[in-house]
C-alpha cells in the first residue's frame, strides 16, 4: 500500500506551480482557473429530499383512514392484558401507543384471570392480531398456551407479544407467536406488514 502523501509536500507543490505561472505572466483568473478541475466540467449533485420525520407515520394513517372510509370500520388489534392492572399496564400503554401510529383500532381491557378467559375474549372480538401483554416474568407460564389456544380456533391469528424476553424468544415463536414489539422494534416495519396482512394496502 502507498503511504498517504505528506500535506506539507502537497502545500508546496501547489505553491511552486503558482509561482511558476505567475513568472510566466500568467494573469490571477488564469491561475484560478487552472486551480479549478482539469477538465473543467461541474459536478453534479443529487439534492437531498427534505421531509418531517412525521411524513411516514402520516402516510400508514392516511391509508387506514382510506380503508376506513372504503369499509366503514378499522383493522382491530385485541390486547390480550394479562393479570391485575399493574401487571399489565405499562405493556398495554406502549402497545396501545405503537399501533395507534398507524390508525389500528385498539381494544383493550382491565386484564384476564387466565388463559381460557383471554382466548375466549381474543376470538369474541373479531380482531385478526392480538397482543399479549404481561411481564417477562409470567410469559413463560402464559404466552404457550394462549398462543396454542389462539391458533388453534383461528389458525389466521396474527399473535404478538408485547416485550422481547430475549431468554424465550425462540421458544415463543415456536409457540406460535409471530412478532414482538419493544423499544428497539421498527416500527414501520411492523404496521406496514399488518396492514398488508389486513388488507389495507396491497
């Protein structure tokens, strides 16, 4: 590999051809013009598409709103909220929050006893997509079974689990569970596969 030219021998270099055109009475617009690029074509730029960040959450919206008013109802997301309030509550906002991005209709609840009861309710609500939400610590004991008892009413059911419980993330999805959503997940990613998967956009 050749060394990188020392800046101190390129300065000089520069410095000695501009003596040497000026001793040859070269004018400063001659000069400056051999100091521009050698075969004095310009370069062309691509200008750089400025938008607002917002644009592309707008856009997933517009497009529910679109099939909204060409269907008369959104694509439902039931939150499957496992346990008492605190439980669930803070998996239940951020999912709530994350799907409403792109103009899902969300419903949600005060949280199920049980496995049998969030089934029940999930299938009862007409809604293709169900989140489950819980802390990492019950998932074990709750996400196989609700995910079993999901898919094998409704084979179609979307299931995603509100978390990324890094530890069982294999095994859930061997469970059945298709997605997770969490503070790292693409967001877009997500909502535009759903919508396709609904029917919202082709």
């Amino acid at each position: 590999m050749k060394p990188f030219p020392n800046p101190v021998d390129i300065a000089d270099g520069v410095v000695e051809e501009l003596i040497n055109a000026a001793r040859s009475g070269k004018t400063l617009g001659e000069i400056t013009k051999e100091l521009r690029t050698e075969d004095g074509q310009k370069v062309a730029v691509e200008p750089v598409r400025v938008y607002r960040g917002a644009e592309t959450f707008e856009s997933l919206r517009k497009a529910t709103d679109d099939f909204l008013a060409k269907t008369g109802s959104r694509p439902k997301i039931f939150l499957a909220n496992m346990g008492p309030i605190p439980q669930h509550k803070a998996r239940a906002d951020f999912s709530i929050d994350f799907f409403r991005l792109g103009g899902f209709e969300v419903i949600t609840n005060k949280g199920f006893p049980d496995v049998d009861k969030a089934a029940e309710a999930a299938l009862g609500s007409g809604a293709k997509i169900v989140v489950i939400c819980s802390t990492d610590k019950t998932y074990p004991d709750l996400v196989p079974p609700l995910t079993r008892k999901l898919k094998e009413a409704e084979p179609d059911t979307t299931v995603i689990l509100a978390g990324y419980p890094k530890d069982y993330v294999e095994a859930f999805k061997e469970a059945g569970v298709d997605d997770f959503i969490f503070m790292n997940a693409d967001v877009v990613a997500l909502l535009t596969k759903l919508q396709r998967k609904e029917g919202v956009i082709s």
